[in-house]
C-alpha cells in the first residue's frame, strides 16, 4: 500500500466546516457541535461487470431475469438507488474504462476506439484520489492500453481476460503476467477481499472491481454448467426485426444470432470441430484454447456437462427457426449462468465488508461498461445507439443516501469520476464533461440536471460492423445520424434515425422525416449541433 502522507492525518486533529458536509453526516454533526472527529471520507467500490444487460438484473423487472434471478445485485438495488436511465458514451470496452477513468467524452479522452487511442496526458481520477490520501487499487480487466495510473494495487487480466485459470500481472510480477488457478469472477473477488484486508485502517480506499464476465463466449463455471438447463427463456418482442423503416446500419451490421453467433466457439459445439463449416472457430477464435488452459477436473465436469447437449444437436439436425431459437436458448443460459456467478461473488465481497464492519463506510457502485442485445433485433454485443446496449445497469448504495429508490435522471460513465472526486470532497477538475451524481442520491430533483445525452460510436471498420454514429437522447426522444464511408464494398452513410421511446419503445419505427415529428426533429437537431459545437466534436 502507498506510504504517501495521508491528507486525512489533516482531519482527524481538525476538521475544516468547508468540507462537503453534504457528503459526511456525521462529520457534520460533529463539526456542529465543535467537536474534535476522526470520521474519514468514505471508501469507494466500483463493480463493473463487463457487458452486462439491464435485461439479466432482475431488480430491473425483465422477464429474462425473473427467471434468472440475481438475489445479491437486488439486495444492493433495496439498500440504495437504481437508475433506470443510465447510459454509456460509446457502447465498448476500452472507450467506456476510459471514460470512467476521465470524466471526459470519448473524443476528449482520445479513446474512441477499442484497439487504440487513450490519451495518459488526461488526468485520471485514481490519481487525485491517491494525491488525497485514499489507498487505491484496480483488479481485473483493466484493457486500456496503458499502464494504470494513479493506483497503489492492480493486479490485472491481460487484455480481455480468461474465464478459466487466467493471467494477472501485478506490481510484483515484473511485468510478466502469472497463470492462476481458477475461475476468473472468483480470482477477481479474492484478489479484491485481499486489497482490502491489506489497506491501512485509517484511511479511504477506493478499488475499482472489474470482472470479465459475461464477456462473450460466456463460459459459466463449473458448479452452474447445467443451470436454467430446462428453462425456456422468453423471445424479445424484436428477435425478428426485419429492420424496415431503419438506416442501412442495421442491416449490415455483423452480430445477428442467426448469422455470425458461431457454433464452435460461442455455443460450445466441440464435436463439430472437424465440421468443414465450422472447423476454423476452433483455432482461430478459439474454443480449443479454453480447453486446454483447463485442468482435467475443470475439464471432466465441462465435458460432462456439455457432451450430452452437443450430441442431442447433432441427432436433431436443426435448421431454419428451430436452429435459430436453439442457438438463442443456448446462448442465454450460458450468459445468465455467468450472471450466476456474479452475483455469488458481488455477495461475497458484500457480506465480507459487513462482517469487517465497512459496509457503512462505503460506497458501493455497480455497473457494467455496456449493455447488451439478449436477442433484441435478433442481435447479441452493443456498439449501437439503441437502449439495449447504450443503456447499462447502475446501482449506487451510499450509506448515508436514501435507500431502495430509483432514478428516472438522465446519467452517463462521464459521471462516475465527478462523483468519486466529489465523495472524496475533491472539486473536480474544470475540464472534466461529467458531472456528481452525488445530488441524485436523495431522491429529490436536482437544479438544473441534463436534460440531454450525447453519443458517438467511432470503432469502425471493426469486429460486428457496426457503422459509426452520434446522436442525442432526452427523456423520451432520440435522435441517430449514422455517416462516413463505407470499407470494402460497403456504401457510404449519411442517414438519420428519430425514435419516440414512449410510442416505440423497442426502436422499430423510424420516424424521421414524418411531419408529425417536424418540431421535435428541429429541437433535437439544434441539441446534437449545440453538443458537436461546444464539445468540439471533429468527426460526423
Ligand atoms: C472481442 C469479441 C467481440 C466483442 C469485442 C469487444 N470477439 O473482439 O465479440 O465485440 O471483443 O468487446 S471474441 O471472439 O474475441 O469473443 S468489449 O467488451 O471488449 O468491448
Ligand atoms: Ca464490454
């Protein structure tokens, strides 16, 4: 842990009234009465699950997740606040890790893209934290391609991570990055439980907790491979969007179950390995490689597991919609069965903080770097401006907050670093978009919250073919322009879409252009050209 000289040394003598008493209670009440304290700020926990849906937490209410329920995530939900209209910038990894660590758009922070482009001039929020005197730490996938800055601990996936006995590089592994046994969401709480223990007692910390999972291909752990096995999940009311009325992008975008979910790699089928069709998933996305990074304990209960259904496939010789709707089952179980685990160890790591008596000393967060498509549009992964994706899970349990209520409040990743600053009674840095979420936590309606979101997909040609976009949404309106040229044979793109998310919730009516919407165009139009101005937004 940092042996930095900790600012809180500073407070515990004297407290300053100035502080954000908002923040501290019983800072407050002790300063009141004149009071010398030893209250310190807050610690932080920031969970983040990669690419997990609002669809699969069942505090939200969807019908997928009634059927696989995530007691843990719920119990948070009921000690804090779920928001209902969160969002991400840009709908990827590296661009979402970058604007949490930022507070800036993906433009301003550089990056736009998943392989490239963070800019490490931009100042990290880690790092006023740890200037401050909080113990920070990262574990899990960090996949910024830079070191991480402005933390005491990381203990890191290397790239996207592996679900079964991944890497970790560490301060202490000299840059090399060492095999662990296990499954990665345990490792990711283990090595978070051990930061914990480790900080000193007397001041903050803040660990950011980042898991793999269910980043696709979706590989549950061992105890749950025959979870949900029987459930039949419900089919989105879009699974067959046909895409009429909609821009070229959602024709040709390359993430449909039907056509690129693949069966080797991403529903497992091994005994199709020799298959003419199929053979190249299994060295090139690599099912083979999982297995092998198995031991044979792992690798029996797998097999055992999975060996019955993949014969079944075989003898049932689907085609059509019944392949279609086997594919969409498949993958569901295997993506909500990693939720499982999730929520295991979210629970774990809660109740570890209660039996250390910390859970009333920190902030917990959790949320995910995107949403994603459970079948909607017949589509799995992100990328698009639409809710499943642009949307996220969000659930902050402050102690000191209002407990078990929502939020309708337009919030987005550019906010999350605002807040940690803000709870560490630290003024956010000027240049920093996003804004505290601290004043949504009572409940009441903050002055002068946004009443806009801006969004900029940039990652194209790349993996899914999503085409590149920006657009705005306010609380039931949203406007998509999707441009620029096309690679290969693909046309050029210079299209709009407008969405009534009141009348069309799940985004299958275009209604740009219709004269009924002539003012409401006009007003979201003038909002996406006031952000693309004052953002200074170089590409549309
Ligand atoms: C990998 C996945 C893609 C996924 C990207 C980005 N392919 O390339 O399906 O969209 O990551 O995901 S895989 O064959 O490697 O699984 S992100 O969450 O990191 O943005
Ligand atoms: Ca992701």
């Amino acid at each position: 842990m940092s042996d930095s000289k900790s600012k809180f040394n500073l407070m515990e003598n004297k407290v300053s009234c100035s502080f954000s008493f908002l923040l501290l209670p019983a800072l407050f009440s002790a300063c009141q009465s004149g009071t010398p304290v030893k209250q310190k700020p807050l610690n932080i926990i920031h969970i983040m699950t990669d690419d997990h849906s609002y669809q699969t937490l069942s505090a939200y209410g969807h019908p997928i997740s009634q059927l696989a329920p995530t007691p843990n995530l719920d119990r948070l939900a009921n000690e804090g606040i779920l928001f209902r209209k969160a969002f991400v910038e840009n709908s990827l990894s590296t661009p979402s890790r970058a604007c949490l660590m930022t507070g800036l758009y993906s433009h301003q922070n550089g990056q736009r893209q998943l392989g490239k482009g963070i800019d490490t001039t931009n100042v990290f929020f880690s790092e006023l934290l740890q200037q401050q005197g909080y113990q920070t730490g990262v574990v899990g996938k960090w996949h910024i391609q830079c070191e991480p800055k402005g933390f005491d601990f990381y203990h890191i996936l290397w790239d996207q991570g592996d679900y079964y006995n991944p890497e970790f590089r560490s301060p202490q592994s000299n840059g090399k990055y060492i095999q662990e046994e296990g499954y990665a969401t345990t490792l990711i709480t283990d090595h978070s439980i051990r930061f914990i223990e480790e900080c000193e007692k007397d001041k903050p910390f803040c660990l950011l907790v980042h898991h793999k999972a269910p980043h696709r291909n979706w590989m549950p752990d061992t105890p749950y491979l025959e979870l949900y096995k029987d459930v039949e999940f419900p089919y989105p009311d879009t699974f067959y969007d046909d895409y009429t009325t909609r821009c070229e992008a959602a024709r040709s975008q390359e993430m449909s179950i039907e056509k690129d979910m693949t069966l080797v790699y991403d529903l497992k089928l091994d005994n199709l390995k020799d298959d003419p069709e199929n053979a190249a998933q299994w060295t090139t996305q690599s099912l083979l490689n999982s297995f092998e990074r198995m031991t044979e304990e792992q690798k029996n209960a797998w097999f055992e597991a999975y060996t019955p259904r993949n014969e079944e496939f075989v003898r049932q010789n689907l085609t059509g919609d019944d392949l279609l709707k086997w594919k969409y089952q498949e993958y569901l179980k295997d993506y909500v069965r990693c939720i499982k685990t999730i929520d295991d160890e979210i629970g774990r790591l809660i109740d570890y903080l209660e039996q250390v008596h910390l859970l009333e000393n920190t902030v917990i967060v959790y949320t995910s770097d995107q949403g994603f498509y459970m079948g909607e549009h017949g589509w799995f992964d992100k990328r698009f401006m639409y809710e499943e994706s642009f949307r996220t899970p969000l659930i902050i349990r402050h102690p000191d907050m209002k407990k078990g209520i929502e939020s309708e409040f337009l919030v987005q990743n550019i906010d999350y670093a605002p807040t940690y600053l803000d709870i560490a009674g630290i003024e956010k840095p000027e240049e920093m978009s996003g804004r505290s979420l601290l004043p949504l936590l009572e409940g009441g309606k903050p002055a002068n919250w946004r009443e806009y979101l801006y969004y900029h997909y940039y990652d194209y040609p790349a993996v899914h073919q999503v085409r590149r976009h920006d657009g705005v949404r306010d609380e039931r309106y949203k406007l998509i322009h999707f441009y620029g040229e096309g690679a290969g044979t693909d046309p050029d793109i210079n299209c709009n879409e407008l969405y009534d998310l009141i009348a069309d919730p799940h985004e299958i009516n275009n209604v740009y252009g219709n004269p009924q919407y002539e003012a409401v165009t006009v007003r979201l139009q003038t909002e996406l050209d006031r952000f693309r101005t004052d953002l200074k937004v170089d590409e549309y």
